[in-house]
C-alpha cells in the first residue's frame, strides 16, 4: 500500500504547485493584455502625431495591434513589459511618459513651439469601412492620410482621342477661380504624377503627359471635400503633339472606362465642431499600482511636421511587419496573436464609440479580462467565434451583427418550417416542406434540437444576439434557434399539438427564410390590397409605394394599416412615404451625434430631425403594426407617428435599437456592426432597448397560431369598425 501511495503522493505535489503558478501566469499575461490595450487603444486614437496618422497607411493599425499583442506576451515581468510600450510607441509618439515605480522610463523631450497647433476630433469613429460620412476622425491642422477616401469626385474631362494620336505628348491648360490657396495632385493608378499649387483668386495650371498606348479615350477624374468651399476649374482646349485641339468637340458624353488620371483638391481636414484639444492637454492611463503612461492631445507642428520629432524613425519601429495575409484572409485568424488582437480592437471601439455602453470601468475591463482569458484558452475557431459573441452580447445592442468567415458556413440554412415564440416556448408556425406537413401540425411545440432541450440550448443560444430580452427571443430564437450547416440532419423532439405525445422527426436543413432577419408578420398573403371597401393594407417591408397607396393616403374616406413588423424596403424610404402622412412639419431632438476629444471628454450633440409634409391634403385614418421585430428606421417612422399623432400603433413594443451603424472590419474577414449614433424618443424618454411602445398591445396566443389568424391585423379591423382612432 506505501509503494502504491507514492506515485499518488507525486502527482498530487505536482498538480498542487504547478496549477497555481500556470494561473499566475496567465493572470500576468492577461495584466500585460490590459495594459497593452488601454495604452494601445489610446494612442491609436487620440495621438495627433503624424506618425501615428502616418501608420493608418502602411502597415496599418491592425498589424501594429497583432505585433504589440506578441510583444506584451513574450514579457516575463511588468518590468520588461514597460520596457518594450517605451521601445514600441515613443516613435509614435515621441512625448510619450511612462512611469514604473518611481521611476521614469522616458525623458520629457524639449519644448518646440510653432506655427500649428494639431489635435483630434471624432464625430463618431471613422472606422475606414463605410461610404457616408456621418462618422468622421480628423487632425485640426492636418489632412489625414485616408481623407482621399471621402473625396467626392466627378468626370471633369472626357474626350476621345484622334486617330492616329494614341501614345502622343499632351498638355491640358486648366484654368481655375479660388477664395484661397489650394494644391491639386494628379495621380495614375494612384501613383503621384504632379503637384498643381493655386495662388488665390483666379490662374491656370498645365497640366503634360503622354496619352496611354492604345487609348482610344482620355478621362480625367476631379476629387474634393463636401465642404470644399468657392472653387471652379475648367478647360477648353488640348495640345497632342503639337496640335491643338477643341475640349467641346472631343467631348464624349457616355463614360466608357475608368479614367486614366484622377485629380484631387487637397486641404487640410474641416473642424466637426467648436470644442477643440489644447496645448496643455493630456490623457493619462493608470494601469496598475506601479505602470503608468501619459501623451499630450495636441502638438505643436509646422506645414511639415508635428513636434517634437522622434528620435528613431518610426519606419524600423518593430510594428512594421505585415499581416501575414491580407487583411480580409480567413488565415489570419489561425494565429493566437491575431485573435487576441481582434479581441482588444473590438473593446477599443466600443468603449469609446458605441453610444449605448453602460459598463462601468470594472465591468468593462473584466469583460476584456473574462474574454482574453477565454481566447487564450480556447482550442478551436467554434470557441473563438462564440468568446466573440459573448462579448458582443454583453453589450446589449440589437445593431451588432457579427461574422466570422471560418464559422458563417455552419449557420447558412435552417429546418423548413418557422417558429414562433408565445409566453416561453416555440411553436410551429409555417411549414416549408409537404413530406413534413404528414409529420408535423401548425401548433407543434419544439421540445429540443439534436438532444438539447430549448432551455438547454439557449444558454449559448442567446450569445447570437443582443439588445433587448424581446429582441433575444426574436434574432436567437425565432430567426436562429433551428439554423446549421446545409444538408445537416436536424433530429427534433415536438410536442403533438392534438395527440398531446412527445414525436421524434429527423429533417435536412436545406432551406432559407427570404429576408431572414426582417419578415414582419407570418401572414400567407403579405402583398397589398383592400381587407374591405374602404380598409387597405400596406407592407413596409417587402412593397414598393403604388399609386393605388398614395390616392387612398389622400382619400379622408380610406383607412390604411401599415404593416412595419420588420425593417423598410428601399422604394419606401426613397419615395419617403411617411412625408406623405402628415399635414404639419414635425420637428424632434431624437438624433445625437457623440463628439469625442478623448475617452473622457465625450459629449452628445443633438440633430433635429425635420418632417415635412408633402402636401396638406385631407387624408385618410392611418393604423400601424409593430412588434419586437420592428428595428432601426421603422423605428424612427413609428417615434414620428406617436410624436405627431400620424395614428394608432398596435401589436407589441419595438426593439429598441436604433441609430446609424458603424461597421468595424478585422485582420481575417471578421465584421462587426454596432450603434454608432444615439437615438431618444421624441418626447426625451429612453428608446434603447425600451423601443416605441404601442397605444394598444396586441399578441399572438396559440390559437391564433393553429387557426393562421393575425390578432395584429384583427385588431386594426375590430378599432376601425368600432371607429377608434
């Protein structure tokens, strides 16, 4: 028996002194993480230097993320760690002062005062990746080096060549009118081919080149801001190879291909609003009892340079090393560093964009902490892609949507019937497929999916949405809860809903709902048409506006149910429909921008939003469907109506997500969006996560699920019989 303890006793010592230290070290790991992500963060965004503007370029943010994250692992003590944030970022920022202990690991460098004065501003976060301008980052003073991507340009000469000329020498003299000095750069495929300086008030430039080989036509494309200002350029003639030729006869009025030449007006970046960052102003980050940092938020800089200088280029800084891959690769997210990275990207945006956080400093930074530690642990891309929704998830927005290349494949296709949720379960509500209708009833509750109870799976299943416990039920459960791989066999357990037994069914996923996450109401007819004589009923959602609509919106006769139980079809919101409902312009405070300085000098910036009638014609009574599938912009149209009396809402409250969203793009392909402007009700009150409410609520029962009846519809018909408007 003593023999036998031995090998016992051993491993028990072992396990006893190795798992506290193998915690300790990740503990240490996960600090250095932190740390690494709050100074990370910080930099990234309100560093005016041109260095740090300068990386946006090459090798971009993302690479320098994946490198610093390798960098803070591979240090053994906070010590070495301290060491490597001066080694990384003081030739980013070259005023960077970092503290361990009592003592300073960087020198304050000498005053150099000029001329400028560079610093931040964010409306929003410009995240590079969508095509409107309502969130913007800028440098006072400075043109960053991605405001080419807010350029907008049109065709400014579109000529054909002459035979015979194709290859040829040519000179452009352009002719211009400017409030101001200007510089204009002419590029081909992006290479810079001349620099064009504009004195004030009016000139001319040449502009020469040779005419591509085999060009048959010549375009040149003109670049400039929203908000360029008084500005006119303009052309008459063209010399190729000494002969000089009329712009106004050569002109082409169909563009046939790219153009060859691309001109851009390059100004500095306009101020988003007053408040600005001074001299004097710094952000300081403490991040544990013995490292902290501090950078100013505004420098001093010439036409050239901000100051002070760095004192080794940053170009042989260690970040300069690429993604492996290009950006969008799904390969990238084979290696830990990368999501790891993406992890700290992800906590960066939201702490300081998302418009409806709530965490507390705690809160937030154990929510890096929980899902580092789970990263770091995880095996597998599926653990990955769901520590990703559990962080997003926590964050309580029905505006993330979340994809991951690597795992989208599994979540394609679903069971071909539709559920529906009714007081805590799910019910069949559609089914898809005639071999199925043998097996299945309308009414049939879903008891669990391949051997997991609902309730079971519902524990992970509530990571694929977010927002509001309403919303949960809708995109988790109702719009997600039966999708998998396609051609993945499904084994459920229903609940006979006339037997009252238990039933095994097997069935292949291998079908897609149309519009999967904004159907509105399960009705078998969704298209537009009279209930009766004088009730028509119109969809938001999947119909265009026809005439027929806009003579009974006009007709005091008509009623008019509005079906928004989903999202809006395009026709609806370019035709804006619901201008043609009102009589009165109605003027509401429901939009606010956020104005960022720093992560401690936010503020929302309210925009009214004006409705203004089309005509103020009679109009007929109006009715409105909503329920916790109404999200985002239909949203707002249902705020307008309670605000402004438009009519009744019946059915159930919206979602409660609203507000322009911002799009963040990761290293892998991985894209996120997210609530990047606040939206309140028009009366002041809280619309997130609360939604708009309805005046009379209105919801499915079982029975009405059997009998494929819509109470919502029902209801509407029962107030205009009745007269109830």
């Amino acid at each position: 028996m003593i023999n036998r303890s031995i090998p016992l006793i051993v491993i028990v010592f072992i396990l006893y002194f190795h798992f506290p230290g193998k915690a300790q070290q990740n503990k240490e790991e996960i600090d250095r993480l932190t740390a690494f992500a709050k100074i990370a963060g910080a930099i990234r965004y309100f560093s005016p230097t041109d260095m740090v503007d300068s990386i946006l370029l090459s090798p971009g943010w993302d690479a320098v993320m994946v490198r610093g994250v390798q960098l803070s692992r591979g240090a053994k003590t906070e010590k070495e760690f301290a060491d490597s944030i001066v080694k990384f970022f003081l030739p980013l920022e070259p005023s960077l002062k970092v503290t361990y202990g009592k003592q300073h690991l960087t020198s304050p460098p000498p005053k150099e005062v000029k001329n400028l004065v560079v610093s931040k501003q964010h409306r929003g976060l410009d995240l590079y990746s969508n095509s409107n301008s309502i969130y913007k980052s800028i440098r006072l003073n400075r043109r960053s080096w991605l405001s080419d991507l807010w350029l907008n340009y049109y065709r400014l000469l579109n000529i054909r060549i002459p035979e015979g000329l194709e290859g040829k020498p040519f000179k452009i003299k352009f002719s211009y009118s400017s409030e101001k000095s200007r510089l204009i750069q002419t590029f081909q495929n992006h290479k810079l081919k001349a620099d064009h300086h504009l004195s004030e008030e009016k000139g001319f430039f040449y502009f020469t080149d040779s005419i591509p080989e085999h060009a048959k036509n010549l375009g040149i494309d003109l670049g400039i801001m929203d908000d360029t200002g008084n500005f006119d350029i303009s052309t008459d003639s063209i010399i190729i190879s000494d002969r000089s030729f009329s712009i106004k006869e050569l002109t082409e009025k169909e563009y046939k291909d790219q153009p060859q030449y691309t001109m851009r007006l390059i100004e500095n970046d306009q101020k988003l609003f007053e408040e600005e960052n001074q001299i004097g102003d710094s952000l300081s980050l403490h991040l544990s009892n013995n490292l902290s940092i501090s950078f100013p938020l505004a420098v001093f800089a010439d036409e050239k340079h901000t100051y002070p200088r760095p004192i080794s280029s940053f170009v042989d800084g260690p970040y300069f090393k690429k993604l492996p891959f290009p950006l969008m690769n799904p390969e990238n997210l084979k290696d830990l560093n990368t999501r790891i990275a993406n992890v700290i990207s992800i906590w960066n945006i939201f702490q300081i964009a998302y418009v409806y956080n709530t965490l507390s400093d705690k809160e937030a930074e154990d929510l890096l902490r929980n899902t580092l530690a789970e990263v770091i642990a995880s095996d597998n891309q599926l653990e990955y892609d769901l520590s990703l929704r559990k962080m997003l998830h926590a964050y309580q927005d029905a505006h993330i949507f979340f994809n991951n290349p690597l795992t989208d494949h599994l979540y394609t296709h679903t069971v071909p019937i539709t559920i529906i949720h009714i007081d805590g379960n799910y019910y069949i509500q559609n089914i898809h497929n005639e071999s199925l209708k043998g097996q299945l009833n309308i009414g049939d509750q879903l008891f669990s999916i391949d051997a997991q109870s609902i309730p079971e799976l519902c524990k992970t299943q509530k990571y694929f949405g977010s927002g509001s416990k309403a919303n949960l039920i809708v995109r988790a459960g109702e719009f997600n809860l039966l999708y998998g791989q396609e051609n993945s066999v499904a084994k459920l357990i229903f609940k006979d809903s006339k037997t009252k037994k238990q039933k095994s069914v097997e069935s292949v996923r291998n079908y897609q709902q149309k519009d999967r996450f904004i159907y509105t109401s399960f009705l078998d007819r969704t298209d537009n048409r009279l209930l009766n004589d004088s009730t028509y009923y119109f969809n938001y959602s999947s119909n265009p506006v026809n005439d027929t609509l806009l003579n009974y919106i006009d007709d005091p006769e008509m009623h008019i149910i509005f079906d928004l139980r989903g999202y809006l079809n395009r026709d609806v919101e370019e035709k804006n429909l619901i201008s043609k409902l009102v009589r009165d312009t109605l003027v509401s405070d429901h939009f606010l921008y956020y104005h960022i300085l720093s992560p401690n000098n936010k503020k929302f910036e309210v925009v009214k939003d004006y409705l203004v009638p089309a005509n103020n014609h009679p109009k007929a009574k109006f009715y409105f469907l909503a329920s916790e599938s109404t999200q985002s912009a239909p949203e707002s149209i249902l705020d307008m109506v309670k605000f402004g009396k438009i009519g009744p809402i019946i059915g159930k409250p919206t979602a409660g997500a609203n507000g322009n969203i911002n799009t963040l793009i990761l290293p892998g392909g991985i894209q996120i969006t997210f609530s990047g402007l606040k939206v309140v009700n028009s009366d002041g009150s809280q619309h997130h996560l609360i939604g708009v409410k309805p005046d009379v609520e209105v919801g499915y029962t079982l029975e009405d699920v059997k009998t494929g009846n819509d109470p919502f519809i029902e209801k509407a018909l029962e107030m205009i019989s009745k007269g109830m408007y």
